[in-house]
C-alpha cells in the first residue's frame, strides 16, 4: 500500500469549528471568529503551525506587545457592579489561561472548546467527576498508571464509579463479524455506561485503538438499543495533536497531559480537555443549558484546580514550536527503533511507526512471526489515525533520502522495547529470569549519557524509563504481568536531540551491559 493510496483523510478532517474571541464573562471564550494576524481576515483555514503560532497569541491592543504579557493579577476592577471586562477572578477567568485555551482549542482539529486544569491528573478527576454518581466507564486495559489510581482507588469511594478495563486494539468494523474486542466492548456497556476512555498508543506498551472504528461501533449500538452514546475520550497525549485528530475522528473529548508534548520542555505540570462545539448544547447525557462544557467549565472554577498564569504563558510559548517538536521526535524515533531492532540484546521493538522486516530465513521462530504480524496491525491502525497535517508532512518526505511505507514512518517519539536475558543467564525460574533481568535493566539504564533515566516524557531531552518499577508501579504485578509490562520493558521518551548521538548512546550501553554476558 502506498502513502498516496492510503492517505485517505478528507479535506474536512482538517476543518474544524470556528475558534474562539474572548468576551464572555470571567474571560471565558464564546464562539466566534478570532481575527488573523494583524486585523486582516483569513479566506482560509491556516496550517496547524499558523495557527500554534498566533491563535491566541495577537497583539496587545494596549500596548502592541507581540507576545501576551503575564497577567499575575488576582482581580480585576469593576467599573459599576457586574460591569467589568470580562474577567472578575483569576480562579475564574485569566487572560493567559483564556488564550492558552484558545491556541489549545485551534490546534486540536475539531475542537471548539479547551478547559485547561493545573495537572493531568486533575484534568482526569474533573472529567470523571462530571459523569456524577454510580456511573459506568469502559477504559483500555493498557492505561496510564495514574489514571487507573483514579478510577479504581478514588472514584469507586467519592462517586461510586464503575470501571470495566478492555482490550480495545483490535476492533472489528460495525458490518464485519464481530471480533473478541469488540463483543467484550458491546456486552460491557450499560445502561449506566457513560465513558469509554482511550489512549492511543497506549501507555506503555503503545498499543493503537482504531478511534473512528470505535466511534463507529458505539453508534451503531445506540441506534440498535436505544442507549445513549457513551461519549468516547482520547488521551491524545502520547500522539499530540500533530500526529492525530481523535475530534474528526468521532471522538467527544479529547485529554491532553500538557505537561509532555505541547508544553515540550519539562518544566510545566497541566493538564487540559478539548471539545467540539456540539458539546455546548444539551444532549442526552448532560441536559443542562450549555451541555457537557458548562459542566466542565463549573467544575474547573468549583474544584479550583487551574493552572498558573505564567504556567499557561510557558505551556503556551511550547505549542508555538509543537509542529517543529513534533516532527524531529518522529523522526528520531523512527531512527531509534530501527536501530534497537537490529541489536542482538533487544527482544521487540515497539513503535508505531516501524515494523520489522518479514525473515524468509527458516531460523524464523513462530514469536519472531507473531511480533511482525502484531506490529503490522499496530503500523495500519496508526497510519488510518493520522491527522492530515501529519499525513501531509510524511509525504512530503519522499522527496528526500527518507522514503516513507506503511512499514516505516515518523509517529511521534515514543518507543517502548524489551531487553533479551543472555541465555548464559536463564534458569528455569521465571521469577529469577525476571529478577536477573531488573538488574541488568536498571544497570542499562543508569549506563546511558543522554538518555536521563527519569519519568514524564515529551521533553527536548530524551528519557528513559522501566515501566513496572517507575511510572506503572501502582499497577499489580499480576495485571502488569497480563498487560506486558515486564522488569526487561523499557520506554523512552526520543528528544530532539541529534540521532546519531542517541542512537550511539544506546549501542554504548547496550555493549557495555549486555556484551559478554
């Protein structure tokens, strides 16, 4: 297949609703055109990097600034009882929280409405907290360790929340005979389900959920039973709204971890939700006048967990560069992954964007098959949930010495692979195999010079991380174990840096740990 017969994304994925001036009460966006640069009109809809750059970001009327000035007021002059500017209290409204929310609002394609919140986790427990009591939620099984703290540890006690975890990777399409996804999905939901949370990849395994399938599938259900349509949201972190537009893909809401890609430089904790504009209006899960983002909007200024003004100043000085990031990431990443797959100390190299070559060697073993065939599923559903801008950029690349294939292509700068324990060292215990290979881990990783071994991820800089002893830690050992999260797992997190350089920093530790053994 090639990129020119697959690049099947319509014009209209990329068109999305029309962004927001700020005019509302307490600052808060309503509807509308925003003015172009400089006061003159757009007869078009801009490039994603046009539009990271100055959506949100024009120019002081007062003073002509080019770049927004940190407001750090906490409140604000009424010039008679309720008449004021638009902004009363920084809890409320905050002139740069507002044009973050703008910019975050024209970059995620589709979306009408951006709720920033002061962390990811935060973002997460508001979401869930606007479903109300006793609710159902579907969830991928392959979740963001912290998220599944909230919804098994925390929810369950504060709201009654029901969480039912899902393979979700390998959906069926709603005319085909369904397969096992997609009938657990179906028999799952509920009279009182009313999420289903996805991440896409998955963390840490990065497993990849067909969204429009998804999408697909839930509306067909609701039309067969009558149920409302559980909404679907996106955990678009890993992807950023570069590689994927979950919102012209049929989801309702997207979650953005800001704290990783879009801000870009590790020194900002936020967290934010995008949404379409037909979430302003009633519908059948949320009623009320101003629909699901009012809920949101109350619950933002009720729980108070917003981000600082000069948080969303830096978060929203990281997504002027987001399209720039987001492309080297990728294709560092690419150059990573191809690198680990040759390596004689690597078992699997997971990245969404590469799948190993087919050996017609007769030393092929059955797992080595199994591995290509799993990640050519995993390549397809990623290439089908590309955005157009990054369908566009990729290729563009085949007019260099990069020649892209459903096989090989930049997607984002996640890469997850698993250490091989030297047969000089297995026994017939597993759990000694393990053991062995958590130490041999953790003496790679602490080898690395660039590589920092740390948590978070979507920093210039490149981390590395083993999932089962760090960031998914609170996840039992038996469900890791299911999952695939191993002590030999390791995610990196590819900056920007120069490739060669990192790629020869792995080799280097690779040899000086592995080599011998």
């Amino acid at each position: 297949m090639t990129i020119g017969q697959d690049l099947h994304l319509a014009d209209h994925r990329d068109s999305h609703s029309t962004f927001k001036q700020v005019n509302g009460t307490n600052g808060h966006a309503s509807n509308g055109a925003v003015p172009n640069t400089n006061g003159h009109a757009s007869k078009k809809q801009d490039g994603f990097g046009t539009r990271a750059i100055h959506v949100g970001s024009e120019a002081s009327s007062e003073t002509g600034a080019v770049i927004p000035p940190i407001s750090l007021s906490t409140t604000y002059k009424q010039n008679g009882v309720g008449n004021h500017k638009g902004f009363e209290y920084s809890r409320s409204g905050n002139p740069n929280r507002n044009a973050l929310e703008q910019t975050l609002a024209s970059i995620e394609a589709g979306g009408a409405e951006a709720i920033a919140f002061a962390s990811g986790s935060s973002t997460t427990a508001n979401i869930i907290q606007s479903l109300g009591p006793n609710a159902h939620v579907i969830s991928v099984n392959d979740v963001y360790g912290g998220t599944f703290r909230y919804m098994t540890r925390v929810a369950p006690t504060t709201q009654g929340l029901q969480t039912t975890f899902l393979d979700l990777q390998d959906l069926s399409e709603p005319s085909s005979p369904s397969s096992p996804s997609t009938e657990a999905l179906l028999s799952s939901i509920t009279p009182s389900t009313k999420l289903v949370w996805v991440e896409t990849p998955t963390n840490p395994t990065l497993r990849m959920i067909d969204i429009a399938r998804l999408s697909s599938i839930l509306t067909a259900h609701s039309q067969q039973t009558g149920l409302p349509r559980p909404l679907i949201l996106v955990d678009n972190t890993f992807a950023s709204p570069f590689y994927t537009s979950p919102l012209l893909l049929g989801a309702d809401i997207v979650l953005h971890s800001l704290t990783k890609y879009i801000n870009g430089h590790s020194d900002v904790v936020m967290g934010a939700l995008i949404l379409p504009a037909r979430h302003t209006l009633p519908s059948p899960l949320f009623p009320e006048e101003g629909g699901l983002v009012a809920k949101l909007r109350f619950l933002q200024n009720a729980n108070g967990a917003v981000p600082s003004p000069y948080d969303s100043w830096l978060a929203q000085r990281g997504a002027k560069t987001l399209h720039l990031r987001m492309k080297q990431h990728g294709l560092n990443a690419l150059k990573v992954s191809q690198f680990l797959h040759s390596s004689p100390y690597v078992e699997e190299v997971i990245y969404p964007g590469f799948v190993p070559p087919s050996s017609s060697s007769s030393s092929s073993s059955s797992e080595d098959d199994a591995q290509v065939a799993q990640a050519q599923k995993r390549a397809s559903t990623a290439w089908r949930n590309l955005s157009l801008h990054a369908s566009k950029w990729i290729s563009s690349l085949s007019s260099t010495s990069f020649v892209p294939s459903q096989s090989a292509f930049p997607y984002s700068g996640m890469v997850s692979f698993r250490l091989r324990l030297p047969p000089t060292l297995l026994t017939s215990s597993h759990t000694e195999n393990e053991s062995r290979l958590a130490s041999l881990t953790s003496d790679f990783l602490s080898s690395l010079r660039l590589f920092t071994l740390a948590e978070s991820l979507g920093g210039v800089e490149s981390l590395a991380e083993v999932p089962a002893r760090m960031t998914h830690a609170s996840i039992p050992p038996k469900e890791r174990e299911e999952l695939g999260i191993s002590e030999g797992l390791v995610r990196l997190s590819v900056g920007v840096e120069e490739a060669e350089d990192l790629v020869k920093d792995l080799e280097e530790g690779l040899e000086k740990v592995f080599g011998g053994l």
